[in-house]
C-alpha cells in the first residue's frame, strides 16, 4: 500500500499509456457500450429546445398582450408614454378598432430618429406616420426556437419582436428575454454534462 501511494503518480500514467495503446481493432468493442449510452442520454435531453412559447410562459402575465399595443391613429407621445409605463421598448401597431390586425411596429430607435431627430413634435405626428410598417415586420411563431429568434434579431438588428400565431398576436420578445433563455439553456446544458460525468446519469 505504502509502495502504491509513494509512486501513485507513475502508477497512473502507466494506466493512461496502456489505455492510449489499446488495440484500435479492440478499442470500440471496450468502449462501444459507454459511448452509446452516452450519446444517446445526452440526445435525450434534447439540446437547444427552448421555444418562445417556453418564454412568453416565464413572462407570465406581462405576455397577454394587453398593453402591448396602440394604434396609428394614437399620437407618438401616447405611445412613448405607454412604454415608459410599462417599461417595454416597443409596441405592436394595430388598425383602429382591428386588434388583431397587425399594422406595424413603433420602437424607442423609432422616436429617437423620426421625432427627436427631426424635431417633429410627438404630440402631433400620429404613430402610422413613423412606424416600421407590417410588410416589414418580422415575427416569429410560439414554436419558433430561440436560438432560430436571436438569430433573426441580429441579423436584421431589431431588439423586439412580436410573437403571432394564427389567431393573431400572442405577445411580445426582446433581445434580453432570448439572451436570458440561451444563458439559462446553457447552463442547464453544462449542468447535465457535469452530472454525466461525475457519474450523475
């Protein structure tokens, strides 16, 4: 025993060195059962699964989509105010009376370039005036996968988006919801890993 724990050290790269010499022939028929289970428990899991439905639950009631829209005919002013109340950075547009009809979309990036900018009052320039409009918008389904939806948002540099389905809108996501969901997906990920390989599984 005292022999083992005085040459701990060479006993362990002599392990390592016979492992590293296994028979290529003989190496899967070792090994081919731990590789499978591996493999097959990690797929089960299911990696990069989060959908924006998974998120607009985590939102809770703030998702319902109540507040989470004005219309053209709404002055700027009222819908920046809007915003400021319920601390979202944009809002769907709909046609007066037409809730479920989609018109566009006005953001903060919005105000600041065509109101402040241009120094047009916000008071009189209706929303259907500086809105990006529905044949420009980008949506995305309650089945869409984050990682499908920040991919979207960066490439078309957007920070919101609206989540629709074919009823009509369901709510809304931003850049920080999906960033919150890749980070926690990952670090569930990492958790599943550990666990695998301290023996967990």
């Amino acid at each position: 025993m005292q022999g083992i724990l005085s040459n701990g050290s060479a006993l362990k790269n002599a392990v390592l060195q016979r492992i590293r010499l296994v028979n290529p022939v003989m190496r899967p028929l070792l090994f081919a059962r731990h590789e499978s289970v591996s493999t097959a428990r990690i797929e089960e899991h299911g990696f990069e699964s989060t959908t924006i439905s998974d998120i607009l639950k985590g939102k809770g009631k703030s998702a319902d989509g109540s507040w989470l829209w004005c219309t053209t005919d709404d002055t700027v002013y009222d819908a920046v105010k809007s915003m400021t109340q319920h601390n979202v950075g944009a809002l769907v547009v709909v046609k007066p009376g037409e809730q479920k009809a989609i018109a566009g979309i006005i953001t903060e990036r919005d105000y600041l370039r065509k109101i402040i900018v241009q120094g047009r009052s916000s008071k009189s320039t209706k929303v259907g005036d500086i809105m990006t409009e529905e044949n420009k918008l980008i949506t995305v389904t309650p089945d869409t996968k984050v990682l499908k939806a920040m991919q979207l948002m960066t490439d078309n540099r957007i920070r919101h988006i609206p989540v629709i389905d074919n009823k009509g809108m369901l709510g809304m996501v931003s850049i920080g919801d999906v960033v919150r969901a890749v980070v926690s997906e990952h670090r569930d990920e990492l958790n599943r890993l550990n666990a695998f390989i301290q023996g967990g599984y």
